[in-house]
C-alpha cells in the first residue's frame, strides 16, 4: 500500500505533489494542507499531549473492495475527514494564524479505489477562512 502523497494545483496552473517530510516551511494554505494530511497519518492516542488527535486513515482502508463495502469505505473516509475538520478547528481557535492558514471547511467530494494501483484516490476541498480554497488528491 502506497503511503499518503498529496497532489495540488499551484500558481501555473498544473498539479505538483507535496510532501509532508520537507524541512523548508510552508506558509498560507500550503502550510494547512499539510497540518491535514498530518492528522491524517497521525494515529490516535500516540500523543501524549493530546491523544485525540489523529485519523490514522492509511490504515483504516482495506487494500480491495466489492460493491458491499465501498458505501462503508466511503462513511469511513467522510468520518475520519470530519474528526480532522474538528480537531483542527479546535487546535486553531485561539491561535495567531493568518485567515489563509485557519481551517473554514474540509469536504470530501470523491473517494475511488483503483484495484490496478491498490490505491485510494479520495479528492478533498479545502475551504481556509480567507476563503481560498484549492483541491487535493490523497493517494493511499
């Protein structure tokens, strides 16, 4: 199973993937792209913290599906999206982040698995509180 590679459209109009791994920082809505794809891969309760945090979504999804399964695939994906949503909101509330850094709303439009791959392909909105919103695509 492929590890979670994000891919967003940039300012010349083409998609380039991301990682999560760079030591370069990250500013505006990159650098909240990537705190979501980080709660994604975080697994819950590994935080001494705050041990809620996390979807750990990679390995939640099975690596086939049927017809039976792909509507509880789905309900999955959609859930571990909206506990990141919330757990991001939360984090964010009182802290001194531009509007283009601050999670407004996180959708997921489309979930597909490709059996030639044996990979997930979910698209996700990102809608910051500046309103800036982009597109991307989560392999897993």
């Amino acid at each position: 199973m492929k590890d979670i590679q994000v891919v967003t459209p940039n300012e010349y109009n083409y998609l380039h993937s991301t990682s999560t791994d760079l030591s370069v920082p990250v500013i505006g809505l990159q650098k909240l792209v990537q705190e979501i794809v980080l709660h994604l891969k975080r697994t819950p309760n590994r935080d001494l913290t705050d041990p809620d945090i996390g979807a750990a979504l990679k390995s939640s999804l099975p690596l086939s599906t049927g017809n039976k399964t792909e509507n509880q695939v789905y309900a999955s994906i959609v859930s571990s999206i909206m506990k990141v949503k919330e757990n991001i909101k939360d984090s964010q509330q009182n802290a001194p982040l531009k509007p283009t850094e601050k999670l407004e709303n996180l959708e997921v439009l489309e979930a597909t698995f490709s059996p030639s791959q044996t990979a997930w392909f979910i698209n996700i909105k990102v809608t910051a509180q500046s309103k800036d919103e982009t597109e991307f695509i989560t392999l897993i």
